[in-house]
C-alpha cells in the first residue's frame, strides 16, 4: 500500500472514530439532559406541594387569628355574669317573700354590694384595677373637673373622687374624676 492510501484509510477510520465519538458524546449529553429534566421536573413539583402547603397555613392561621380576636373577650364576658345574676337574685327577693320595706330595702343593698364584690372579683381576673386617688393630681390618671377650698389638703391633691378610674394591666381604660384642691 502506498503512502497515500494508508492516509486516506487513517484519515476515513479517524472521521469514523470522531462521529462516533460524536454520537457517543451526543448521546450521553441527551440522558444528562433528560435525568436532568427529570430532577426539575420533580424539584418544581415538590416546590408545588411546598407552597400550597403553605398557603393553606397561612389562610388557617389567618382564620384563627380572627377567631381569637372575635372571641378574644370570652373568658371576660363569662366572668360578668355572675354579677349579672346577683342583681337579677335582687331584683327577685321582691317578689319571692312578704318583705318589709326595710328588709326589701336591706336585701337589695346586700345584693347590691355582693354584685360589686363580683364586679370586682371579675376585673381582678382579667387584671383590671382601680386608679390610686389616694395620692396627689397625675394629669395622666386623673381628670380634675373642679378645685375647691380644702384646709385639709395641699394644693393639688385629691379632695373628692367623683368617677372611679380603671386601668386594664399597665393600660389606662378610663381615668378618676376628681375634685381637687386650689
């Protein structure tokens, strides 16, 4: 064989060798692709579940958010009715018995007075106090409606409450009415 002929034949065996290398190499890229293809198709449908898992926490707790604030005065509400029933247990002393004025009359403070208790006892609960007016004028706690002349007081202090003040824990609800001193 001459030279020539041998070149050719290295030259077609090499092509050859280089398509094929090139199909090997095509083919192998084409599975990378499609496993690939497969990976994100999984990934995105796992981030699919992901986020409809989380939108529907996010819309459950919204809707227990609002329930808690619809409901948020329960416990409250339920602990005034007791004082609720004790002047209704009052009212009804009238009829229940042939009373005296007198006694009707020392019956319903009773209830009364027992019916505050249990205004009290309620607050208590729920952290509700009575403002101080046992000190001197706070402009932020009291609310002074009118000075009067007091010798028993400096001026400034406290001479009458006309309106108790409450505060929910550390929350001003209402403040005191009160008369103070010039």
């Amino acid at each position: 064989m001459s030279e020539e002929l041998k070149e050719e034949v290295l030259e077609e065996i090499q092509e050859e060798q280089e398509e094929k290398l090139q199909e090997d190499t095509q083919e192998v890229a084409e599975g990378k692709i499609s496993i690939l293809e497969e990976k994100l198709k999984e990934e995105q449908e796992k981030y699919l579940r992901v986020h409809a898992d989380f939108e529907n926490i996010k819309k459950r707790l919204e809707r227990e958010k609002y329930m808690a604030i619809d409901y948020a005065s329960e416990k409250f509400a339920k602990d005034l009715l007791m004082p609720i029933d004790t002047l209704e247990m009052a009212l009804a002393a009238e009829k229940a018995a042939d009373l005296s004025a007198e006694e009707l009359l020392a019956k319903l403070k009773e209830g009364v007075e027992l019916t505050i208790k249990n205004f009290y006892s309620a607050f208590e609960k729920h952290n509700i106090s009575v403002v101080d007016t046992d000190c001197d004028f706070n402009p932020n706690l009291h609310n002074a409606v009118m000075q009067v002349d007091s010798e028993e007081h400096k001026s400034g202090q406290i001479v009458q409450v006309m309106q108790k003040g409450y505060i929910l824990k550390d929350r001003l609800l209402r403040t005191a009415m009160v008369s103070i001193a010039n």
